[in-house]
C-alpha cells in the first residue's frame, strides 16, 4: 500500500513540477517580448524624431526655445547604451520628445500601413 502511495505522489510530483517549469519559461518568453517590443517602439520614434529633424533642416525652421532633437536623442542613446536609464524610461522620455515637437503618430505607424 505504501509503495503504491509513494508512486502516485512521485507521478503527482513530477507532473507538477513539468507543470511549474512550464509557466516559469512562458513567463521568461513574456518578458523577452515586452523587451522586443519596447525596443522596437524606441527605434521608430528615433526614427520620426530625425525625419522631424530634417524635415526642419530642409525647410530652415528654427524653433527658438525648443531642444535639439539630435542633441537630446544623442544623449539618451548614450545613457542608454551605459545603462544609466531603462527602456521604459527611454520610451517615456522619447514620448515627451514627440510631444514637445508635435510629432503626429502617424509617421510612427507608417511602416505598419499596408500600401
């Protein structure tokens, strides 16, 4: 009788524990997602901030008062790539760029767009 208790519970074990590994590892896929996808929302205001930048070059706009794009986007490359600030903290910042300069999301979407 006990040896066959002790198998159940050793089956019931080792299926809870297949069970556990399994959530932990869909967990850790979540996150490298959410990485993946804070880095590649990062890239593309980068990238309409430095369209904006040479869209005003172009055009010869000078917005007294306003930052530097290329100077306020080298230095939160440059803290980032030291690790002094996080993505999170790279995209709330690159927000507030766009929003400085009312950059309209639709130049972020655009490569999503299909033609």
């Amino acid at each position: 009788m006990f040896v066959i208790t002790a198998i159940v519970a050793a089956i019931f074990l080792v299926a809870f524990n297949k069970q556990q590994e399994n959530k932990t590892s869909n967990n850790l896929y979540a996150n490298d997602v959410q990485q993946l996808y804070l880095l590649t929302a990062a890239e593309y205001k980068i990238n309409a901030l430095e369209h904006q930048e040479q869209l005003n070059t172009a055009s010869n706009v000078s917005m007294a008062g306003m930052p530097n794009i290329s100077q306020e986007l080298n230095l939160l490359t440059t803290a980032f790539e030291k690790n002094d600030i996080s993505l999170h903290e790279l995209n709330s910042r690159l927000d507030y760029l766009l929003n400085t300069f009312d950059i309209n999301n639709n130049i972020i979407i655009q490569p999503y767009q299909v033609i």
